[in-house]
C-alpha cells in the first residue's frame, strides 16, 4: 500500500507540473518496464527504446491520468500497448538478414561453464531455461502476456486483470493453461 500512496502522491505532483516527480517515478519503475518489454522484443536495445517510449507516453497522458487504476498497472498497459505495435510495426518491414561467415563468432561462452557444476548438469539447466523461454515464446498473446506478469512481474490477479482488461476469472484461466503448456514441453526432460 505504501507504494501506491507514493505513487499517487508523485502522480499528482507530476500533473501539477512538477517534472522531477515522473524521474522518480521513471527510476522506480524502469527495471521492471525493460523487463516486460523484452519479453516482446529479444533485442536490449530496442527493449530500451521501446519502455522509454513507454514513459514519454505515459508522461504525456499524466494529465489525463484519473487514479482508477494503480500508476504501475496503468504505465504496464501503456509499455504493454507500445511493445505490440512495435512488434507489428516491425513485422510489416522488411527483415536484413545478416550472413554468419566463417570467420564470425557465432556463440559467447556462458559465465555458468566457468563455474564447477557438472557439464550434464548445466547442460539440463540450460534446455530447460530454453525450453520454458520457447514455451513462453510459442504461447499466444494474452496467455504469455498473463504468465508473464505473473511469474516474472510478480503482480496480483488483481492487478493482471486490471492490466489486460480482462476478468479475473479470465486471468486465473490464462495462467493456468500457460502452466500447463509449459509444463507439457518440460516433461520429457524431466523424466
């Protein structure tokens, strides 16, 4: 609860014009906006560019910003909304396609192979981790959206459904069917 009445207390400085008041809120919240975005986006850069378009969207909406919602959930569906149209913005331009030649590193050796594990043991660490990005990748939108915010955002059903302007009945069943598939493309190498 704290960190909502802080946040409503910058937003309202923000809308009386205070600019410092939306850095701090940028500072909060930037981390956890790269983060969502760049389930979207593969690339650190455009994760980047894209949640700072995010911010200037959502500073220029301030004003209009009514509190029926927390800050965070209301600057989750902007960043949410542009990473989207980034992405089918994207998909309507052409690809350049970038020949690996043989002189090319094609690979970067992990820091995980330094360490003193097994080699069998990183390398089940690794599929899985490739396995469960794969599965989260191959998901369709809303559900690897809702799974998303769930497991790597950490927000309530609460806040998801306010996010996706969805039911929290919807949410619930969401989450659950993205479990599921994961956990289908995990089992054969549990086993």
């Amino acid at each position: 609860m704290g960190d909502e009445i802080a946040d409503s207390t910058l937003v309202e400085r923000v809308q009386r014009g205070d600019k410092k008041a939306f850095d701090l809120l940028v500072i909060k919240y930037q981390n956890r906006v790269v983060n969502l975005v760049s389930r979207y986006v593969r690339d650190v850069t455009d994760a980047q560019d894209i949640a700072q378009e995010a911010f200037l969207k959502a500073y220029r909406a301030l004003p209009n910003f009514r509190g029926d919602s927390a800050f965070y959930t209301w600057l989750y569906r902007i960043a949410i909304n542009t990473a989207k149209n980034h992405v089918a913005s994207r998909a309507r331009r052409p690809q350049e396609v970038q020949p690996i030649g043989p002189d090319d590193e094609t690979f970067d050796l992990d820091e995980a192979l330094k360490e003193t594990d097994t080699p069998e043991n990183l390398l089940l660490t690794d599929e899985i981790q490739r396995t469960i990005l794969e599965a989260i990748e191959e998901l369709p939108d809303d559900l690897r959206l809702a799974i998303t915010l769930r497991e790597v955002e950490g927000l309530s059903y609460d806040e998801i459904a306010e996010a996706m302007t969805c039911p929290i009945g919807t949410v619930r069943s969401r989450i659950f069917r993205a479990r599921e598939a994961i956990d289908n493309r995990l089992k054969p190498l549990l086993e």
